[in-house]
C-alpha cells in the first residue's frame, strides 16, 4: 500500500469508527437547522431563484450558504429582497463565499451581510501554493478581512479543499492557517469530504482544535476508490458510504460546531435536487445525542 492509499484508509478508518460517549454506529442524527450550500443547486437557481428556494424550504431545510455566483451573492437581487425571499420559505440565508475582492468591495458586502443578519463571510479557496509562505500570508489578509467582519458584527471563515492537506515545504497549510490566525477573528469550515479522502482524521482537528471549525460542508465518501486517474470525485449522498454521521455530527457540536451545509458535487442517477432532497431527509431522522 503506497502512502497516499495508507492515509486515504486513516482517514476513513477514523470517520468511521465510534468515540466513546457519541452516538453508536447506525444510529441517524438529526440537525434542528440543516442547511445547504447553494452552489450544489446552481443551475436550478439561475434559472428560477425562487422556485428552487421553495423547493429548498419544503425539503426541510432551514439555512442557506451563498457564494460568488454570476449574479451575485444574493442572486440579481439586493441583499433585504433575497433575505425577503427566502424567509418566505422557512429560509435564512447565514453565510456566503465570497469571490476575490479588494478590500474596500469586501467592506460594502460585509455591511449588506450584516444588515440583514448574516452570520458569515468565507473565502472557499486559496489554491494549491508551491511555498508555504504563501499561506502564512493568507493568513495575516484573514486577520485583517476578521477585523472588518468584527466591526459589522460579522464572523470570518475559510474553507479548506484538498490542498490545505497536503504537505508543501513539509508543513501542511491547513496547520499553518489554523496557528497564524486570530482564534477571535477567523473561523474555519471543514468539508469533511476532503478531509477523509486526503487521509486525515476529522475528530483530530476537532478536539484539538476546539471552537475552531464552526461551520462544516456535508457530503459523505465512497466505499470504493476510483481509478487511479479518475476525474470524478469519490462524493455520494450521506448515509451511502464511510463516513459515520451520527458520530461525526455530535462530535462537531461537542467542539463548537454550528452551521452544517450540505454540499454534494457528484450525481450518478439524481438531479442535484433529487440528490439535496435524499440528504435532507437523512438528516432529518432521529435526534443527536445531547
């Protein structure tokens, strides 16, 4: 087994396997406010924002995550109409990614964040880097965008993919970012998908890292890997593979965790809605353990 199957089966091993004192292996969870990032459902929202988010709101779920779509944040709308809109489906919408902006145009979204309640600003990517030095910069541009989010009542996120874990001058970034941030001013997001698939343990970021990840994206890891070369990625529908939500979703709220997004990105024979629907009713079974 080369290193990078050995950390991939870490990696599902520790999702999968039960914690003392969380829920068994089998047992469904259940989130009193699931959400869904609408990036998952794209081409439904350009094409009919508010059909989508009708069908959103009937599916159970309760909180949006936005992102720098091409017709904004909010969707062609201004932020009270959107805010408007999706209220009137059971919705509200509580954290945006937000595209690469001068800081002077992240101050204005900040403010129409905070006007209709909003609770978060994320950058979603960096990119893989050559030196880490280009993270540890990330970081200090993090501290400063945590500041303007401060002074508007707002909070700062990241979230990583893939490449925060992967070793680069023999230091993984996801390390360095979470160490030169301002635990007071940057959060994190975990995507547990890309966590599990490059090998590494959730539980250990969690607990080591308490009230750091305060927000978590939501899909689930195939049994199997792909072939080698594969451009598919090895997503499916949560209950479907290795991942042990029940454990998984009571050990992030133990550790301050609480805004989870579902967020699928693979479909074999579902529509992303067909796809957002299955997830939202796994999530609605049985509740978590206090």
């Amino acid at each position: 087994m080369n290193r990078r199957n050995f950390l991939y089966s870490s990696g599902i091993l520790a999702a999968a396997m039960p914690l003392p004192g969380l829920l068994a292996f089998g047992e469904a969870p259940a989130l009193s406010n699931p959400g869904i990032q609408l990036y998952m459902v794209r081409e439904e929202m350009a094409k009919d924002p508010e059909g989508t988010l009708k069908q959103l709101g009937k599916m159970g779920y309760t909180q949006l995550e936005s992102y720098g779509s091409d017709k904004g944040v909010f969707w062609g709308m201004n932020n009270k109409a959107f805010q408007k809109l999706a209220n009137g489906y059971g919705l509200k919408l509580v954290s945006t990614h937000h595209n690469p902006m001068p800081v002077t145009e992240f101050e204005q979204l900040a403010a129409q964040s905070s006007e209709i309640g909003m609770k978060y600003l994320i950058c979603p990517w960096l990119g893989p880097q050559k030196s880490i030095d280009v993270f540890k910069r990330a970081a200090d541009d993090f501290n400063k965008r945590g500041e303007i989010c401060k002074k508007h009542g707002l909070r700062y996120g990241y979230h990583p993919h893939d490449y925060p874990y992967k070793l680069v001058d023999g230091q993984l970034p996801i390390d360095v970012l979470l160490a030169n941030t301002d635990k007071q001013l940057v959060d994190f997001q975990m995507d547990v998908y890309y966590t599990v698939s490059e090998g590494r343990d959730p539980y250990a970021y969690l607990f080591k890292h308490p009230g750091r990840f305060k927000l978590m994206h939501l899909r689930d890891v195939l049994k199997r890997r792909l072939p080698k070369g594969s451009k598919e990625e090895s997503a499916c529908d949560l209950g479907e593979g290795i991942i042990n939500f029940p454990k998984l979703l009571s050990a992030a709220q133990h550790s301050g965790c609480k805004y989870f997004f579902v967020e699928q990105s693979r479909y074999d024979h579902e529509t992303p809605l067909q796809s957002a629907a299955k997830n939202a009713k796994y999530l609605s079974r049985s509740p978590l353990a206090p």
